[in-house]
C-alpha cells in the first residue's frame, strides 16, 4: 500500500456497538474502508480521510471510544495468520491487554470531566533489610514446624 494510505483502530471501552460505531463513520466519508471487528472498527483510507473519520467518530462519546493507528494494513502478510500457520496475530494479547484497561481509564476521564482532583498516594517506604529477614526467618520456622 502506498505510504500515505494508513489504518487506525477504533477501540470501544463498553456500551457502545461496532455496529453503532461503523455506521457514523460511513456517514462521514466514503474514502476510507471501514472493518468492523470485535473490539471496534478499522478505518483504512488516505491520512486525511482516516483522521476525518476518527475524529468524528470519537466525538459520539469521547470516554469511551479510543484510536489507535496500526503498524500494518489489514491483509499485510507479516500480520497475517494464514501466512504465519495460525495462532493469534502479532500483538494480539498486546491489544487485548490494552481493550482491558479501557473501563478504567473510561471512568478516570469521565472523573476528570467532573472535577475530580489526583488523589495523592502516600510515599512507598522500602522495608528495612533487617526486617525482612526477620519475617523470613519466622515464616521459615513455620513451615519446618519449629
């Protein structure tokens, strides 16, 4: 694919559809290819386009829907299963690991949005080295029965 031909993930934190989702996008341009998925949609397309796309799409509900631009082309074959002899896809787990934390970080942008000031965390003390041999000692003994 030509350089400026580029793909971005839509990633949907919860509640919404893809099905939802595709067809705001397909409102906004016809020069972009739009893919539902599992987590969202990618839009592949000129820069441009693509960015038109994402924008509007994450304006539906800014807490929830996410954009993350691919490595790859869909159909590229180093991403491509057939090709590699199944298994999930490089990156798989990376994203599925990401998709996860997205409720949480949904629900910290909508505290944002309310006002909600960073909690402060009090300062992490290291344990004395003494100590911790103490306890390691004592739970040792446990397990021997002493």
């Amino acid at each position: 694919m030509p350089e400026d031909i580029i793909t971005k993930m839509v990633v949907i934190a919860e509640s919404e559809l893809p099905s939802d989702i595709a067809i705001s996008a397909y409102k906004v341009s016809s020069d972009v290819t739009i893919k539902e998925t599992c987590y969202g949609l990618m839009v592949t397309g000129k820069r441009e386009e693509v960015d038109k796309v994402v924008n509007e799409v994450r304006k539906l509900n800014p807490t929830k829907i996410f954009v993350k631009e691919r490595g790859f082309p869909p159909g590229d074959e180093r991403r491509c299963r057939a090709n590699r002899g199944g298994g999930p896809r490089p990156g798989f787990h990376q994203l599925k690991n990401e998709i996860d934390l997205l409720p949480d970080i949904s629900k910290g942008l909508v505290l944002v949005e309310r006002g909600s000031k960073p909690v402060t965390l009090p300062e992490e003390k290291n344990l004395p080295v003494d100590i911790f041999k103490k306890i390691i000692e004592e739970e040792t003994a446990k397990i021997k029965g002493e």
